[in-house]
C-alpha cells in the first residue's frame, strides 16, 4: 500500500528555513550538507532542499515496489521526468502525473 511519507519543499537556504519551521512548529531538522535538511520524525517528514530545480512543493509516496511503480505510473499516463536514483535513505523516481503534477516515489534502504 502507498503512503505519503515525505514533502520536499524547495526554499532558498536551508539555515533560514529551518529556524523558519523550529520557531513556528517546533520541527527539529538534521543536516545533510550544506544545502538539505529534514525533519526525522519517522511519521510523514518535511525536507527542504536548497540545491534543486523544483519551484514548487514535492509530495513523496513510499511504495513497495518503486520498478513495479514505474511502470504502472508510464500504463496509467504519467510521465517519468527524473529516472529512479539513490538518495541518503533510499531510492526515487519523480514523475508528472496526467494533470501535470510532479510527485515522487520512493522505497527506503533496508
């Protein structure tokens, strides 16, 4: 079963942002470079991403089989717009839905 598990947001420096999020939400965020940090709660997680080409919010789903979702995604319309790559805690795909909206799947490491 799918779930969302992450939103990316993209924000120009991840120092302010983060402080932005720990004031008004109380949100801890641990660092991952200079340009990415995210909040590690285990429940549906915000990170936000300094270094990126997104101009808008990007829900990531966690799936069980991220090959298998693929190609369900391409059968149903959608249209694969950054092919699956690793990432610190798993693999992803991005993809633009028949609406245009860009969203990820993901399966974590392990």
């Amino acid at each position: 079963m799918a779930r969302l598990n992450y939103l990316e947001l993209p924000v120009a420096a991840t120092g302010p942002a983060a402080a932005f999020y720990r004031s008004v939400m109380g949100w801890d965020f641990a660092e991952y470079g200079p340009d990415y940090a995210a909040t590690t709660s285990g429940d549906t997680d915000v990170g936000l991403d300094a270094d990126t080409t997104l101009t808008v919010m990007l829900p990531v789903i966690e799936v069980d089989d991220l090959e298998a979702t693929l190609a369900e995604v391409e059968a149903a319309g959608g249209t694969v717009v950054q092919p699956i790559f690793a990432f610190p805690g798993g693999r992803r795909f991005h993809f633009r839905d028949p609406d245009g909206h860009v969203l990820a799947a993901m399966v974590p490491e392990g």
